[in-house]
C-alpha cells in the first residue's frame, strides 16, 4: 500500500465536507428537530450532534465539542432529552439527510452509481479510524450505516469528520489553548468564520472574548491590534500539521488509488451543494 502525505489526505477530507457541513445549515435542520419540541439554534445543534451518545449530560457535551461556552451547553443538555430521546433525534437526522441532499443534489444524483461508489469508498476510509480517544468518532461508530447509498455516505462523512475533529482537539491541548482561545486565534488566521460569528454562536460574551485576546496578547500570539504574531502564526501551522498527521490514518487505509478516487467523486458533489448554497460562508463572513 502506498503512503498517502497529510497534504493528501486534507484534500480529500477537504473535498467530502462541505456535503456533510451543509447539514448543520439547511432549513431542514431546525424545521425537523422543532418539530420534535427542541428549540431552534444552539439546542437543535447540540442535541443533533450530541445524540449519538444516548442521554448524556452538559460535562460530556462541553467537553467533547470543546468551542462551546459551559454555561451555553448546560441551558440545553440533558433539557432537550427532557424534550425528546435520542433516539428520535437520530432518526430524525438521517429524514433531514435525505431532504437537503435531495434537494441540493437531486434524486437521480442521489440514486446514481458514482452516489454508491463515493460511499463504499468513504465507509472503507472510516474503518481505519482509530476509536481510542476519539469520542465523538467511536460514538457514531457505534450506529448503524444507513441502507440507502447517499446516507450511507453522509454516515461515512460524519465519522471521518468527527475523527478529525477529535484529533484537532488533542492538538489545542497539546498547544495550550482552550476552547475559547482556540475560537480567538483560529478567527485571526482570516478564516471564513468571523469572530462576532463565532462568539454569539458558541455562546460567549463579547466581555469573554476581549479577556481571551488580552490573554494570548500577553502569550505573544496575538499583537496589539489583534492579528498573529509571528510566534502565532507558528503555532496555529503547528496545530493544523498536528491535526493532518493524527488523521492521516483512514486515507493510507484506503490508499493511494481510492483517496484519489473518493477526492474526486467526493469533490463534484460537493461543488453542488455549495452552488446551490449548502455553505452561507459569505453570511457567516459578515458577522
């Protein structure tokens, strides 16, 4: 088998999700769980992603998710399982799947072989995810792969996605930052996701937000006006090259050929749901 580099494997990784991030975004998302009873915004978003674990409290939730202000996380977990089951809400997130997909891809994309090859390989990427430590992955691990090939290849986006996103957590700890921090610097990298984004959506104060950059203001990674130091800019590269090298693994497992192959088909269906706005990347960098 052939290595695959980190720069290959965050391309592909790049290239399959936008198709699972445009679930957080679509009109199906907070249409579906209020019709459960949860609230829209923040208890929707918590209870959607956080389900996976079964009935859980607001410590698991914050400390999983990191970003995410204690006190945000505690107004909605365990109140929105008082609401609904998890259970409920994950089979309700695979009906949302299935409509934003439908509709942002169309029924015969969503039906077609290169829909099932696109699955098959991702689902062959996501056994060489590594379970330990990895919470958030070995969650959805634990659920069953949809029958039909476009959930099935969202399911697949979701392990890969939460595989990386639990790897990128062991690098802002290993960094030093937490949650709040890691907002702050990662904003000042000129991300598409802007700080007054960011801060209301994970809960924090604006008060909150000036104390965490006075902080790394004082660590040298911010200067004066706010913008990476030198010094930052450093660490942040670091983070990044840390999170590619510890999700590396499920591209070498399924190798050279099929990365290539899954970038590809990965990356066309991609390109359709964000030509038909799947990602409001220019609203949230207006915030």
């Amino acid at each position: 088998m052939l290595a695959i580099s980190p720069r290959e494997a965050r391309r592909c990784y790049n290239a399959h999700h936008p198709v699972h991030a445009a679930y957080y975004f679509s009109p199906e998302h907070d249409a579906t769980y209020t019709g459960l009873g949860l609230e829209r915004g923040p208890m929707a978003y918590l209870a959607g992603r956080a389900a996976p674990f079964g009935p859980v409290g607001a410590g698991a939730v914050t400390a999983t998710f990191y970003n995410f202000h204690p006190d945000l996380v505690a107004r909605h977990i365990p109140r929105a399982w008082d609401i609904t089951a998890p259970s409920a809400v994950l089979e309700s997130r695979l009906r949302i799947v299935d409509g934003y997909l439908t509709r942002l891809l169309g029924r015969e994309v969503i039906s077609s072989p290169e829909m099932a090859e696109c699955a098959e390989l991702a689902l062959r990427a996501a056994e060489g995810c590594s379970p330990p430590g990895r919470p958030l992955y070995s969650a959805n691990a634990d659920l069953p792969v949809p029958d039909a090939p476009h959930l099935a290849f969202w399911h697949a986006t979701t392990l890969l996605r939460e595989h990386r996103g639990d790897g990128h957590v062991i690098a802002l700890v290993e960094a030093g930052l937490d949650g709040l921090e890691a907002l702050v610097s990662h904003t000042a990298t000129g991300t598409n996701w802007r700080p007054g984004y960011l801060q209301s959506a994970r809960g924090w104060s604006p008060e909150e937000w000036t104390a965490a950059e006075e902080c790394l203001m004082a660590r040298g990674i911010l200067d004066v006006q706010g913008a990476l130091t030198e010094q930052g800019a450093e660490l942040r590269r670091a983070i990044e090259a840390d999170t590619d090298r510890l999700d590396v693994a499920p591209y070498e497992h399924l190798g050279a050929a099929g990365t290539r192959r899954l970038t590809e088909l990965a990356g066309a269906f991609s390109k359709v749901v964000l030509a038909g706005g799947g990602l409001p990347l220019k609203d949230i960098g207006k915030r």
